[in-house]
C-alpha cells in the first residue's frame, strides 16, 4: 500500500461569535497580513511551515479568547479542491496585491513625464514615492509564498521608476553625437552582458550597421566586469550607452547617432514594446517578433550565434521599413 502524501497545506478552521463587531474585523485583517486565503468563509489555508503554523496559532488563540472557535489542522486535498486551485488562489491574492503596486507605479512615471524637466520638489515626491511602492512591493512579496506572476511587472517598472527619476535630474533629450565621438566609436571593442536577448541584439545590430562598422562585440557577466581601455560599454550597469528614462538603449543609440533615420523609428518602437512590455507603441509586429526573438534565444546558448541570426531578423525588418516609405 502506498504511503499517504505528506501535507502541504496548514488550515485555520475557526468560528467567530457575532459581537463584538470589531473581533471579526481584526481577525479579518490578520488574516490578511500573513496572506492566508480563504477557501470557505471560515476556512483560511497556507502552505505548510513552521511560521505558518505559529502565525495561525496566535490568531487561533486571538479568536479563542475573543469568545470563539478555532482550529488548526494540516492537509491535503483529495476530493473538490485541487493543489492546483489552491495554488491559483495564492497567485490571485498576491497578483491583485502587485496590480495595485503597479497602477501606482505607472501613475507616477506618467507624472514623471518622458523628456521634460522636473523641479526639485517634483523629483522628491517622486523619489518619496517610489520608496513607498518598494516597501509595498516588499511586504507583499514577503508573503508570496508560490512566486505569484505579477511580481516582475512590478520590479520591471520600479527599475524603469529609478532610471526616469535619475533621468529627470538632467536633460532628458540625448544630444545628436559630435563627429569627434562619431571618430572616437570607430573601430571599438563593444561590451555587453552575456545572454543577449531583443534590445542587446538589437542594438548590437544597429552598431554594425551605422555607427561601427568595425566594432567587435564582447559578452561578459552582469555583475564585476571592468572594462578595460578602448572598451565601450551598453545595455549594462554604468554603461556608456543604456536605458534613459523610458527609452531602451536601441532607442538611445538612434538617438545619439541616427537621429534622422526614418526607417529605424518603427524597429526602435518595435525594440521599445518588446523590452519594456509597456505596450506604449502597440505595434502589431510586436508579438511576432517577440516569438521570433525568443526562438533564437531558446535554440542558440552562444551570444554570437544569437547576435548573427538576430541581425539578419533586423537587417531585414529594417529594409522592410526602409523601402515601405520610399514605396
């Protein structure tokens, strides 16, 4: 006979006296701060650790003195409810809570504003809150216990938070590139983080293109590389060339070196929506490239294969645009 399956659930099974008012209430709110869900109205579930079964025995003992019921139990679901529906309930919870963590977030980087300029105190609130959501962001987080999905929309738009706020403390327009810099990028050693993906292929590809025809291209780790002399750095931490407010580093690259190239602006917001995820163009090529892009990083592990086949994808997309407006 088969060994019965370990329990993986902790549930609190209580009965809560009608007055007073405020007892259901405060348990109510417990309840949701150490991110219990509920599967009946009295019925609150969490996965099975030593901390859930602690947190669950002081509300247990909270309702107990308060002139009711409680019970904690450990289980596992055989009939009705599936470990699958559970788990569901647990990402819903948690994925409503970063909704709201993410709604705030793009209501300030609007307020921010994309290539204006924003005063001292502006820049503070904006600051202030952006503290606020990452405090936020961490308590909910520390009661995500299966890793719901919404979590890296909100990390992804809190860095994009930081990048606009450091971007807001100056200028925002890139100036068009000097022939000095345009000579200076000749002939360069171009470093980037190793595992490139859409805006590192991309941009890659447009260095080739139009702006080092030359360039050689070196892929090292994230975090500890220094770059040594001649080395031009993008698409990384302290980068010559990256993220500028909302703008991916294809997007400053153009800036910076094809400011009139026509042909590049919808590769550039192509680029945008696919690395962002912000939907801020809504191209319609968008979810075909994304696949595309995503199938060579899948089925090539080198950085200088995927950057060949990448190259081809935007060579001709590029040239697609190109003729369609001479056209």
């Amino acid at each position: 006979m088969a060994e019965p399956t370990e329990a993986r659930w902790l549930l609190l099974i209580h009965q809560i006296p009608p007055k007073p008012n405020y007892l259901r209430v405060k348990v109510w709110r417990r309840l949701q701060r150490l991110g219990a869900v509920a599967v009946k109205n009295s019925v609150y579930v969490l996965p099975r650790s030593e901390q859930a079964q602690e947190d669950f025995q002081w509300v247990a003992r909270e309702i107990v003195e308060g002139g009711g019921d409680a019970s904690i139990c450990e289980a596992r679901f055989v009939e009705g409810l599936s470990d699958g529906q559970v788990e569901a309930m647990f990402h819903a919870a948690r994925d409503a809570d970063y909704a709201q963590v993410a709604e705030a977030a793009r209501r300030l980087l609007k307020g921010i504003g994309s290539g204006s300029r924003n005063g001292g105190e502006k820049r503070a609130s904006g600051e202030a809150e952006l503290t606020r959501l990452k405090r936020r962001t961490t308590e909910v987080s520390s009661i995500d216990f299966l890793g719901a999905p919404g979590r890296r929309a909100v990390d992804k738009l809190l860095i994009d938070l930081e990048a606009r706020l450091r971007a807001a403390k100056r200028e925002k327009r890139i100036p068009a590139a000097s022939g000095t810099t345009r000579k200076r990028t000749r002939g360069r050693t171009w470093v980037t983080r190793k595992g490139i993906h859409v805006d590192r292929m991309a941009s890659a590809w447009l260095i080739k293109r139009f702006i080092d025809p030359e360039a050689r291209f070196k892929f090292v780790p994230s975090k500890g590389y220094r770059p040594l002399s001649g080395e031009v750095r993008f698409d990384m931490f302290e980068a010559e060339f990256t993220h500028e407010g909302d703008r991916c580093t294809f997007e400053v690259l153009i800036e910076k070196f094809q400011p009139d190239n026509e042909a590049l602006r919808p590769v550039a917001q192509i680029i945008h929506d696919i690395d962002l995820k912000d939907s801020k163009f809504g191209r319609p090529e968008v979810p075909g490239i994304d696949r595309l892009v995503a199938g060579i990083a899948i089925a090539h592990r080198e950085d200088e294969e995927r950057l060949a086949r990448g190259s081809a994808v935007f060579e001709d997309l590029y040239e697609y645009f190109r003729r369609k407006k001479e056209g």
